[in-house]
C-alpha cells in the first residue's frame, strides 16, 4: 500500500519538472482554458417532526432553502507531452449567502495512460468510486443520501448518515485512479490529516468545528488515512447495465486536543448510573477508523435496481466502552425513467450498538422521488420521506448530562432527543449548465 502511495506522488510532483525540461519547439498542446459549470436549486420543505423543541426549533412545518448550489470554475489544458498529459486545476465555489468561506473543493488535476492524480480540497475514492441507491433516486438523493438532513429531527444515539465514519469529505488530500480495464478501477488516497482544509497551519492535536459525538469534549480526527477503492462498471451488449463498488477507509484516530491533568479526557455511557454517564480523567484511547461499503447497480431499459451495505467498526468510538460499535447502514433503491419523466422508491435502515446494557439505536426510512425534465438543463422534482427513529431512554439521559456537565464543550452537538417520527415533502427544482 505505501509503494503505491509513495509511486502516485512521486508521479504528480515529477509530471511539472518534466514539463518544465521538454524542448517548447517539441511541445504541443493546447493552451488552459476555463470552462464553467454548475447548479442551483431551490427546495421548498414541508414537515412534521415529533420531537419539535430540540435543536433550536427542528420541525416547525416548513423550511425554504437553496442547497446543492455552486459554480465550478474549471482549468483545463492539454500536450502531447508525457503521455498526452491533461492537466488542470478545478475551483468549486458554492452559492450559499449562509456560509463565510463559499470555496468548497480546490485541487489540481494530471492525467495520461498511466492513471489520474488529484491533490487538494477534494473528495477520496470513498466518496466518488461508491456505487448505491443515490444512483437511482431523485429528487434531493432521499432519506440519509439526502437534503432531509437539513430539517429532519436527529435523535441521540441514531447513525442518520450513508457516509463512512470519518469521511474526510474535502479534507486536503492526495488521490490516484487508475485507468479503466476490462471494466475495472481503482484508486487510493491519502489525507494527511482529516481536519485540514486549504492553507491551514499545522495543528497536530486540534480538531476545530466538526463536532459530531458526545464522549470526546475535544472530537477526534485521523491521522495518516488511508482511502480504498475498486469498482465495476460495464455495459453489455444486451443493454444490462452493470455497477459494483468496494470502498474502505483506514486511519490512526487521534484525540482532538490535548487536555489538562484535571480536565475530563472523554464521557463514556453507563447503563447503570443514575446520570448514566461515566467521566475518565485518563487519555481517551480510540478506536481506529476501519470502515467498508459494498453497492451494487443494474439497469436495463429504464429500470435500475441498487443497494448498498456499510460496516463502519468500532471506528471512532471510545476504548473504555464495551458492547458498542459506530454502526451499520442497508439500503435499497428501485426506480423507472421513461421520456422526460423518472420514479423512483427507497429505503434505508441503520442500526448501531450503544454499549453494554443499552437497547440499539436504528431508524428506517422510506423515500419516492418524482423527477421531471421541463428543458435542457431545467428540471423539477418532488420527493417524500417517512423516517422513524428508535433509541434507549437511558443514552438520552446520558447525552442531556454530557451536555449539562461541559456545555462549552458540546454547545455544537445535538440535543438529548428520544424516539422520533418524521414526515417530510420535498419541492423543488435546479437548473444546470
């Protein structure tokens, strides 16, 4: 694994210098262009939570918003040089008045026969080499692939997310994908550190603003990650269409901070206490981010099929705790297109183990998408979903006193919050170009 890190680097750092030696008469290319491209859209939701008060207010019927929304300025430039090297940079900007810092993704890109190195604030193969039912639905992309995380009531203790635990999302980051063979590729990438964006200095035992857990008063972060992935992808003569994908994520998890003698180092669930709620003064001792995903598609003639199977370990999760893992994700899509019209049903059920003496914390959550193309670039879209969501009164009590005992600490995690229904409607549209 680490000769065929070391190798992708060493060809995206010599790919310039050999540029820079090649004779300017033997050279020839086309000269960097910028291309635009983008989308907005719109969504008007209309809801109905169970649990209302919690989370400043989740619920209260109705939430306008304009989400997925950004404008990518793209570099592109072309030589005959090295392969016939494709080189570039991409700068993805996202339209939204609610954020300070809109860039989203910022990364240079080299690609020849050899394969495609990216380096910079972009996603991992985790994240684009992944197959599963957000291939097939509409709308917002439905229940945990969704926008419904923007309004939906999170209940404590419950994975509403189908992610992998400690995705580095845009973190900064090296990728390397191989050319497409007989139908197969793959990629690797590494994040040095997965709480670093952009020119940030280096922090080795800081984590600022991704607050996610109740154990740790400082979140953890990985160290050295490593990002995994091979998938398939081919279409038959016949029309079948063929997707599969195997994706993993290994890190060495650190604390987010190193704390004081007398400060408290984690909080760890206890069935049995009254508070249920234990505090460890000792260092934190965490698992390791060690997490897989397994999808699958087939489309023929308008119909497509896809699941998704995720196993996140005990990644991230506290040592001192026994019984717990940081939860499994199963879901399924099936869906129709047919001229300028697409249907589509989903469902998704996660499940995570608390701890020793604790029920599970799972949700089930049923989507239908309605999709329609109004004209090149403009559509429109509605999309329903049901969630219910189950979890121990006891970890609810352990959460409302982590919070109680360390507010400063946790004023960005979610509120204590027990069982919870939500009913939610989706409208909406986008315009790409």
């Amino acid at each position: 694994m680490k000769k065929i890190l070391l190798t992708s680097t060493a060809i995206a750092l010599a790919l310039p210098f050999a540029a820079q030696q090649a004779s300017a008469a033997a050279v020839e290319g086309k000269t960097p262009r910028l291309q635009l491209s983008g989308e907005l859209s719109p969504q008007f939701h209309f809801l109905k939570n169970k649990k209302r008060e919690a989370n400043k207010g989740k619920g209260f019927g109705q939430h306008l918003a304009i989400e997925d929304s950004r404008i990518n300025f793209d570099v592109l430039g072309k030589t005959d040089a090295l392969g016939g090297l494709e080189y570039g940079f991409l700068a993805g900007m996202a339209i939204d008045t609610n954020e300070s810092n809109n860039i989203e993704e910022a990364r240079i890109s080299l690609k020849n026969q050899l394969g495609t190195v990216m380096i910079g604030d972009t996603r991992g193969v985790d994240d684009f080499m992944a197959v599963g039912p957000w291939k097939v639905m509409g709308g917002t992309g439905g229940g945990i692939y969704g926008n419904m995380t923007s309004s939906y009531q999170p209940t404590s203790g419950v994975r509403f997310s189908g992610d992998l635990v400690n995705t580095p999302k845009d973190a900064t980051k090296i990728n390397y994908i191989t050319p497409r063979y007989a139908g197969f590729q793959a990629g690797i990438t590494y994040t040095p550190n997965s709480a670093h964006d952009g020119s940030a200095k280096l922090f080795s035992h800081s984590n600022e603003g991704r607050v996610t857990q109740h154990f740790f008063p400082a979140q953890p972060f990985d160290h050295r990650q490593v990002g995994l992935g091979v998938n398939y992808k081919n279409t038959f003569q016949n029309g079948l269409n063929v997707q599969v994908s195997l994706t993993g994520l290994y890190g060495h998890t650190k604390s987010g901070a190193r704390k004081a003698a007398d400060e408290v180092k984690s909080y760890i669930p206890n069935a049995t206490t009254v508070t249920n709620t234990d505090l460890l003064f000792t260092p934190a001792k965490i698992h390791r981010t060690k997490a897989y995903a397994v999808g699958g598609l087939l489309g023929w003639q308008g119909f497509k099929v896809a699941g998704e199977y995720i196993n996140n370990g005990k990644s991230g999760e506290s040592r001192a705790l026994k019984g717990n893992n940081a939860g499994k994700v199963y879901s399924g899509a099936l869906g129709y297109s047919w001229n300028v019209h697409s249907v589509a049903a989903g469902y998704s059920h996660t499940t995570r183990k608390l701890g020793t003496g604790f029920k599970r914390a799972k949700t089930d959550v049923y989507t239908l998408t309605y999709d329609h193309t109004f004209a090149p670039g403009l559509e429109g879209f509605v999309e329903g979903n049901f969630a219910k969501q189950k979890t121990d009164a006891k970890y609810v009590n352990f959460v409302k006193n982590v919070k109680l005992d360390a507010p400063a600490a946790f004023n960005k995690t979610n509120d204590a919050v027990g069982n919870s229904n939500t009913k939610a409607v989706i409208i909406g549209s986008r315009i790409r170009f």
